[in-house]
C-alpha cells in the first residue's frame, strides 16, 4: 500500500520505455498522467469540500443545510456544477474584454500550479524543486493579479472596490506569510519540501515554531480571501466584489480556483507544521490527506465563527501586530538555534 | 530524464489547457442566444439602477502608500530567504548579520509608521 503510486509510475515509465521511448517522452507522459490525476482529484475534491462546507456552516448556525437532493444532499454540488455549466455567458458590453476573459483563466492557473511541489506521500511529489518552499509563496501570491484584473477588467464600480481591497488585503499579508516561514527554512537549511517533511520525524514544526505557525495560519485565511477576512467580496456591501460581472462557467472557475487555493494551503501547512506524510499504520499518502481535511476543518471553523473584520482594522492588525511578531519570530529562531549549539542539544 | 524546471515548465503548459477545456466544455451545453450588443443584460450590474459615471477613475492615494512599502518589505524577502538557508552554515557572523538586517526592517516599519502610511483612512 504504502508504495502503490510510486510502483504504478515506475510500472507505466517501464512500460512506455519498452515501446521504444526515450526517457524525456515517457517522463512527459508519465508527467501529463500525473498532472490529469491531480487536476481530477482537486475537481472532484471541491464538490465534495463545497457541499461539507455548506454541512458544516449550517450546523454552526444551526440550520439543516441542503439536504433535499440525494442522500444528506450529497449530490446538491453536482446539480449546481451542471447548473453553472449550462448557463449562458455574459460578457457585460462595457467590460475590457480581454483582461475580462483571460483573469478567472490565470486566476485557476495559478492555483493548479500550486500542486506541483507538495509532497502528496513519501516520494510522491511531481518535482522536488530545491526552492520548493519560496515556489509556493511565490506562485501563491501570484493570484493577486489575477483578483486585481478581475475586477479592473469588469469596468463595474462593486468589481473595482473588490479588487482594491483584495489587493490592499493581499500584499499586507503577503509579508507575515513569508516572514513566518523563515523560522523553518532556518532550521532545517533548506526550502526543499521533502527535506522540511524529513526534519520533522522526531518533533513536528508547530511545536518548535507555534507562533510561525499563528501567524502562518492567521495570513494564509486573509491570503485566501476567507472569512474573517473576506473583505473583497462582502455580499452585504459590494455584491459580489471582483466576481460580481461573471457568470457561468467563468465564475465557476474563480470559485474552483478559491477551493484549489484552499486545499493547497491547507496541504502545505500539513507539510511545513504538521510533519507531512509521516504518521504511523497508515500509508503516507493517506497521512497527509487527513492532516489536510483537519486543516480545512479549521478554516471552515474560523470562518463560520468570527464575525468579518473592518478594513482599517484588518490592514493595521498585518502591519502594527502581525510584522514585528513574525520579526521577533525570527531573532528569537535564530537565537535560540545558537543557545541550542551552545548547550550541545542539537 | 526532465529537468526540474523543465517539468514545471510542462506542468504549466498541460494547466493551461485546463480553462480552455473548462470553457469548451461549457460552451457545448450553454445556450448562445442572439442579442444585440446593447442589450439590457449586458449593461454593467449596478443593482438594478443605470450606471453613472466611469468607472475607471484615479483612486485614493492610501492604496499606493501601502503598495509601497509593500514593495520594501518584499524585497527584504527575497533576500532572507537566501540567508535563512545558509544561517546554520555561516556561524556567528550570520547571527550578528541578521541583527543589523532586522534592525533596517524596524527602523523602515517604525519610520513608515511615525509618517502615518500604516494608517487606513
């Protein structure tokens, strides 16, 4: 069990090499198999994760939820996947059309390029890249532009204010995020992911780094536009923010890119804190599945929970409280790594 | 064999087929009515009333003031990250360099404070 994907791989490589590829086109193929198993997981992923969603929020606020179609109303996802595919598509007359239509494009884009560091099991990882780490934060914030064209593009004044706070949101907590992880690059020396996954096998990085991991947590929900911090598209008062103007398959992709965003966060803080794959009786990829839901269950809980923040507030909690903590996170990493050296403990 | 960002590279030329398939996808079953280019479903959405004004108009000053020092503090980034890696490696040296860095990103958050760029209006 524990090797099963690994063994398939090296099976289907063997295989392709025996009909007389050469090494480069069968690692492509194997890499474009790889790549269709991820985009299909994540898609059918997120019908499950919208609709536990939904499950979840109703009986925060004690309502029943959907429940009408299907058993538990499983299958109320997928009528409105079908839904949103049969729905014609609008392109307002006064919308900047190519940054209209290229943005939700760029936007899940980003988001699937996500996948390709994060160490899914033991040697399950589609490239090992030795700046894995700074891949990820750079790739991530990547999708600031695409909110940003989304909502420039709409030439509508709700998409506008939308995209302005996403932005003003997103570059705040971009810096937290990235500081917070230094103290882990600077234990383990490294920004390979599986060589982070591998310095935890004795103490897990959110015991060694709890307030990286705070601040990590606290950035990443306002990074991915969640609630408290889902500023950029309150209903109440901007509509739909940046994604007011799309309809249809388009606004489908924004909403499935959200989700990717969140399961490949959420995948990565099981990475860097929450030692990876390892775990014992079960097979790694199964590990890091479950530290991912547990993840997500906490970000479900967070945003069902706190009521949304005011931007005044939101912009200065990033800069006059969540800064100098992850500052003071690093001078205290790096001194307590030398006390550490001192004392002879590692 | 691929290299590493060789397969990146494929892996982001295989992703973008992803949107376009998506699009297809859905343009195959969604209904392509003919109307005309200024028809009432495509005005601008503005809750029902017509829309005033342009939209693309110049914006507060506050949001560059924050891309600004944004701007800054992602530079100084892109340089810990490299120090980070090799701080084990460097020795004391490293440690009393890390000092002095921060001590520049205090003094550049302080000064960006006291100037009232941090404050949302």
């Amino acid at each position: 069990m524990e090797s099963l994907f690994i063994n398939l791989s090296q099976a289907f490589t063997a295989w392709l090499m025996s009909l007389g590829l050469s090494a480069g086109w069968a690692d492509a193929l194997l890499l474009a198999v790889q790549w269709t198993c991820i985009v299909a997981i994540v898609t059918l992923n997120i019908t499950i994760l919208i609709w536990l969603e939904r499950r979840v929020s109703s009986f925060f606020q004690e309502r029943l939820g959907p429940n009408r179609v299907g058993p538990l109303g499983c299958f109320q996802t997928v009528a409105d996947a079908l839904k949103l595919l049969t729905k014609e598509d609008i392109v307002p007359s006064a919308a900047d059309k190519l940054i209209f239509k290229t943005a939700p494009a760029l936007f899940i884009i980003v988001a699937v390029m996500l996948y390709a560091v994060i160490p899914m099991g033991d040697g399950m990882q589609v490239v090992d890249l030795n700046v894995g780490l700074f891949y990820f934060i750079s790739i991530g914030s990547l999708s600031t532009i695409c909110l940003f064209m989304a909502g420039w593009g709409s030439n509508n004044k709700w998409s506008l204010m939308g995209a302005l706070r996403a932005v003003a949101q997103m570059i705040t907590y971009e810096i937290p995020l990235a500081f917070s992880l230094l103290g882990i690059v600077m234990i383990t020396g490294s920004l390979r992911l599986s060589e982070i996954v591998e310095a935890q096998s004795g103490v897990w990085f959110i015991i060694l780094q709890p307030v990286a991991f705070l601040v990590y947590f606290i950035a990443a929900t306002a990074e991915l536009n969640r609630g408290p911090f889902d500023m950029p598209e309150a209903e109440q008062e901007l509509t739909g923010g940046a994604y007011t103007e799309y309809t249809g398959m388009r606004w489908a992709l924004f909403f499935l890119a959200e989700y990717t965003n969140l399961v490949a966060v959420s995948a990565l803080m099981s990475t860097v804190f929450l030692g990876g794959w390892q775990g014992p009786w079960l097979p790694s990829w199964i590990w890091i599945i479950i530290k991912t839901y547990l993840v997500m269950m906490v970000f479900f809980w967070v945003k069902w929970t706190f009521p949304r923040i005011r931007m005044d507030q939101l912009m200065s909690f990033s800069w006059k409280f969540l800064i100098p903590v992850s500052l003071g996170n690093i001078l205290f990493t790096g001194a307590g790594i030398y006390f550490c050296k001192w004392m002879g403990w590692c | 064999m691929l290299t590493d960002y060789a397969t990146i590279g494929v892996f982001f030329l295989l992703t973008v087929s992803f949107p376009i398939a998506a699009m297809a996808l859905s343009w195959i079953f969604r209904p392509k009515p003919k109307a005309a280019p200024d028809d009432e479903k495509y005005t601008t959405y503005e809750c029902g009333v017509d829309t005033r004004g342009k939209t693309w108009i110049r914006f507060r000053v506050n949001y560059f003031l924050f891309a600004l020092v944004f701007l800054a503090f992602d530079v100084e980034t892109v340089f810990l990250y490299p120090w980070a890696v090799k701080f084990q490696k460097l020795g004391f040296f490293a440690f009393a360099e890390m000092i002095v860095f921060i001590a520049i990103l205090v003094v550049a958050l302080w000064y960006a404070w006291k100037e009232g760029a941090l404050e949302w209006h």
